[in-house]
C-alpha cells in the first residue's frame, strides 16, 4: 500500500511514473534490496525492478516525494541510478488472453474479473462467461501473466494462457446503411476472420463499432 500520513486523501491523477537505469546490479538479492529501499520511502505507490534490463519503474505521489530522493535513495543502497523517463499517467501495457475453466454463472465471472482488478499494474478486465476468456490490460513492469493466471485460480478456476502481446491499435468505425441487427452481426463475423482482429465491439443503437487488432498483421 503506498504511504503517507494518516488522514491525507490522495487521489490517483496524482501519481507519476518515474524510470531510472540502475547501474551494478548482479543479482536477485540487488533487485530485492533497490526495490525494498524504495518501497520503505514515503509517497510511494510501486516499485518494480527489472535485473535484467537493469531498470527500476517507481510509481510515487510528488506531492510527497520526488524523483531526486528516490535516485538518491537508490545510490544509498550501493548503486548507481539515473533517471531516464518520467511519464504522468502514460501507462505502458499488454493484453493478455487466459482461458477460464470451470465458471459456470455470473457470479462465477465477476468474482474473477474482480480478483483481476485488484492486482496492481492491470488497468482493464473483461471476463467473458459465454467464450470463457478473460482478457487483461495490464503493465509488464508492475505485473506479470503469472500473476494474472495465479489470481485466477486462487478464485478456484483452472487458469490456460491462450496468448500475450503488445497493446494493440484501434479503431472506431461508423456503419451507414444498416437497417437490421443481422447485417451487423454479419460485418462482425466478417472482421473477426480477418487475421490480426483481436476484438470487436459492436453499438447497434448508434451502428457504431470499434476494432482491436495487430497492425504488425495488418498494418496502420
């Protein structure tokens, strides 16, 4: 939980996003203590440490703390880190696709998409009963699939990862010369066949529709 004095309401459209490089990190043990030393600090949200590409993404509240205490507190530990990117609000993100045994109601369905939208990093959930999938927006550097498939199944369901990927791009189309609810679900199939076409959201009323898809398949 992020911290800072009792009885201070701070809201979400506070949070920044600070990236630094970490310099001198050998192993887990490294990581572990950057990430501890971060986390100890006042107003921060999040703090991940990636050993691989030796960076460190910490989501804090400015009002509280500010990026040069947390660089300083970086180099406290022993390394050395420098600030790369700083974002407010600009999440980076995934989608991920996990199919999803053994619901068998509604109830089943939201007790899962709302297990999924307590994990920090995910930024969007949709449990869908009729096709059991579940596909999650969420950020690579705060969580993991893993993550994703183990809160699944710790609601009781069996957890099968269909696919992961790079945001995908969208589009909103607006259909003139529709009468009937049919010929969109027509439109619908039609685009679903295409490769690439992640998903499809159809608003009959308005004959307005909006298409996910991989434009490495596609294109722009």
């Amino acid at each position: 939980m992020p911290k800072y004095p009792k009885g201070v309401y701070v809201s979400s459209n506070e949070e920044k996003k600070a990236i630094f490089t970490v310099n001198g990190m050998s192993c887990s043990a490294c990581a572990g203590s950057v990430e501890k030393a971060t986390k100890r600090l006042a107003g921060i949200k999040e703090a991940v440490v990636d050993l691989l590409n030796n960076r460190a993404q910490v989501i804090f509240y400015p009002s509280f703390i500010n990026e040069e205490t947390i660089r300083e507190t970086i180099e406290d530990v022993g390394f050395q880190a420098t600030l790369i990117t700083e974002e407010t609000n600009d999440k980076t993100s995934q989608v991920c696709r996990i199919r999803i045994k053994g619901m068998t109601c509604t109830s089943c369905s939201t007790t899962v998409e709302s297990a999924l939208q307590l994990i920090p990093g995910v930024q969007k959930a949709r449990v869908a009963l009729a096709t059991e999938e579940a596909e999650i927006q969420y950020d690579p550097w705060i969580s993991t699939y893993n993550q994703l498939l183990e809160s699944i199944e710790d609601t009781g369901f069996e957890a099968i990862l269909i696919s992961t990927g790079e945001d995908r791009s969208k589009i909103l189309l607006k259909v003139d010369g529709v009468h009937t609810d049919n010929s969109m679900t027509i439109i619908e199939s039609s685009l679903r066949a295409l490769p690439g076409v992640e998903d499809v959201d159809i608003d009959p009323e308005l004959k307005k529709l909006s298409v996910s898809y991989k434009s490495d398949i596609i294109g722009q």
